[in-house]
C-alpha cells in the first residue's frame, strides 16, 4: 500500500519539519519513504510544500500528483486542494484558515494547531521557549499519528525529535512532545465521518 502526502504553507511555519518529521517516523516502522522539498528564494514567508510517499514497497516515483492526504498551514496554500484525490483528507491549521474550501468530495479535519500550541505556553518544560506557536507543525504531526496509529507510541516519536533536534535544540523536546500529544488528542475528540471510507 502506498500513501502519498503534500505539506505546504509559508517559509517559517515548521512545513519542512513536519514533512521531515512524519518521513522519519515511517521509516522507523521500516517503511520505504521519498521526501521531495520546495520551496522559494525567501529565507522565511515564501511558499513551500513537500511531498511525501510512503510505501511497503519500493517507491518508483517521489511526486504526488493525487495525494491522500494534505496538509495546509496557511490560506494561500489552500491551492493545493484541487489536488487531493476524490475520498482524500484534508488537514488545516484552522487557527489561520477558517474557511473550509467548497469540495464536497473530501475530508475536512480543521486543527486549530497554532492556538494549541501557543496554549502550551507556561509549561515547566516549556518555560524557556518564549513562544511555544512554533510547535504548530508538531500539532498537526500529532494530528497524521491520531489519524494512523491506534495508540500513540511516545517512544518512537521521542526517537523522531532526538533525531532532528540535538545539542542545543535538544531544549524543544519537551514542547514538540507535548505539542504531538496535543495534536493527537484533539483528533481523538474529532468525530470522523466515515463515508468515504467504508
């Protein structure tokens, strides 16, 4: 089986991250992964998605073209919705986009990623971080985990920071756990229309 993923929002958001994050965790299963960036000549504020493709077998191409899932964190990305396949599922930061587009075809899960993570605020782990809203992408990456995994496997996810975020970013570990947790509970406390999915 094979699962194909478009991350996209603005330079800054964790889009990168999130893609990179949900990538590793796969290949930690032992799954085949192909992660394919873009993005634009801006250091922050420009556009940038990524696909993703996760298979059990070989992986022969890296674009998606239709893919199952995407993720939007700003509204000018909502572009990228006439790609989702008919029955794809949609996931958007619904702290920046309120809207949901006008497809009747898809999926909608609406996370308000960057409220939750700005509630994270004041943690005691969290309390060197003067602003927790850029764990936003881990929200979301909660968010795909609450989608695919029955249980949350804490441990694996630990693997997944401590292998992007070492040495002195070691410090946001803490927060991006607690921001997945977050991100995972509040698509637990969704209820999810099966009809495109029976």
């Amino acid at each position: 089986m094979k699962t194909q993923i478009i991350f996209a929002g603005h330079g800054g958001q964790g889009v990168l991250e999130l893609a990179n994050n949900v990538s590793y965790y796969e290949l930690l299963k032992g799954k085949h992964v192909a992660y394919t960036p873009s993005y634009g000549p801006e250091s922050r504020g420009g556009k940038v998605k990524c696909y993703v493709v996760i298979s059990e077998e070989q992986i022969d191409s890296p674009i998606v073209e239709e893919p199952d899932y995407l993720f939007v964190m700003n509204i000018p990305s909502m572009d990228f919705v006439s790609l989702l396949k008919k029955g794809g599922t949609l996931f958007t930061n619904s702290s920046l986009i309120p809207n949901e587009p006008s497809r009747d075809d898809i999926r909608v899960i609406q996370i308000p990623a960057t409220e939750i993570a700005d509630s994270l605020r004041g943690l005691d782990s969290t309390s060197e971080i003067q602003d927790t809203r850029i764990a936003s992408n881990s929200v979301m990456f909660g968010a795909y985990l609450g989608m695919m995994e029955e249980n949350l496997n804490e441990d694996l996810v630990k693997s997944v920071f401590k292998h992007f975020l070492y040495d002195r970013k070691a410090v946001y570990i803490p927060l991006n756990m607690h921001a997945v947790k977050r991100g995972y509970e509040f698509l637990e406390s969704v209820e999810l229309s099966p009809r495109f999915f029976d």
